[in-house]
C-alpha cells in the first residue's frame, strides 16, 4: 500500500514539473510563432547539389520501386 502512495506522490511531482515547463515555455514566447508554419511547405528546403548525384538518386529510388513492384 507504501508503494501506491510513493507512485501516486512521483506522478504528481512528474506532472507538476511538466506543467511548470510548459507555462515557462509559453511565457518565453515558443507559441507565438503563428505564420511561419501555414506558409513553410511553400519554401524549399532542399539544397542544389550537382546533377550527378540527383541522377543517381534517381536511379536508386527507380530500382526500389521496380523491385517492389515485381511482388505486387
């Protein structure tokens, strides 16, 4: 019975010290962001590289896909 009292006092120690992060991170300002998101998949993030490594990555990708195709 010791032990679900010990449980039960480490929970409520656990989620106070979580709730008390989370009202530390919301007065820092973490939230307040709101545009950048709704308009990041607009950007693109990936970086130009030489066309040499895009050809082979083209090439690995294709050959996954025709070996899973032949189990279909």
């Amino acid at each position: 019975m010791s032990v679900i009292f010990l449980l039960v006092i480490i929970g409520v120690v656990v989620a106070g010290l979580f709730l008390a992060a989370f009202i530390w991170s919301v007065k820092s300002g973490q939230y307040e962001d709101s545009y950048s998101p709704s308009v990041r998949i607009l950007f693109d993030d990936h970086k130009k590289s030489d066309d040499s490594e895009t050809k082979s990555t083209e090439k690995k990708h294709k050959n996954k896909n025709s070996k899973n195709s032949n189990y279909k």
